[in-house]
C-alpha cells in the first residue's frame, strides 16, 4: 500500500511517479527521499542504495533513478502528533521536582551542618 509520508493517505499509483506529482491530501511532493523504499536515516545520505546521488532537501521532488515508493503497510502505529505529548509527558514525570517536607528539611540540614541541629 502506498502511504504518504506527510498526511498518511493511501497513493493509487497507475504508472511511475514522476518528478512533480504530489499528493492529493497535502501537496507534498511524491518523488521524494521520504516516501522512497531505500530512505533510511541509519545510512549514509539517509539512503539505502550505495550508488544514489547526494540529495539535500529529503521532501523535496528530485531525478533520483533509483526512486521505488514505499509499500507501507496501513497506517503507522503512532503519528508524530500523539507521540510527542506521551514523550514529554515521560520526560516531565522523569525530572518532575519532588516536594521535601519540613522534616526531611532539618535531616538532610542537620546532617551536613551538626550546628542546625542544636538549634
């Protein structure tokens, strides 16, 4: 099934995606790094394919030869939307300040100054 990287709306495709079709949902171009087969950030140029040209702009339309849509199976299991909030949500818990209480206060005040404790 081919799925748009950018809005997620299934692409029918009759023949070759050319150089300046887009997508019927968002406008972004099709032929793009993102929405190619071989697009992998893990590799050098974020491409897969050894003999590939160098391409900056990874959304933008290019004259790749090696360009094959990516067969995306349905629809991704967390959309870029509703993943972000859970992570900042994990990350606030994670370094959330802790209230310390009057008691906990004097421990830790007596402990490295043996003064504040007589008084």
């Amino acid at each position: 099934m081919n799925i748009c990287y950018q809005c997620q709306r299934e692409i029918l495709i009759k023949d070759r995606v050319g150089r300046r079709d887009t997508c019927p949902g968002c406008g972004v171009d099709l032929r793009c790094c993102r929405n190619c087969a071989f697009y992998d950030t893990g590799y050098a140029n974020a491409c897969r394919e050894p003999q590939s040209d160098t391409v900056l702009d990874k959304e933008a339309g290019n004259f790749c030869d090696f360009f094959a849509f990516a067969e995306r199976q349905g629809q991704p299991s967390s959309a870029p939307e509703t993943a972000a909030p859970s992570a900042r949500a994990r990350l606030e818990a994670l370094f959330k300040k802790k209230e310390v209480g009057r008691s906990q206060f004097f421990i830790l005040n007596s402990s490295f100054f043996p003064s504040a404790a007589s008084t």
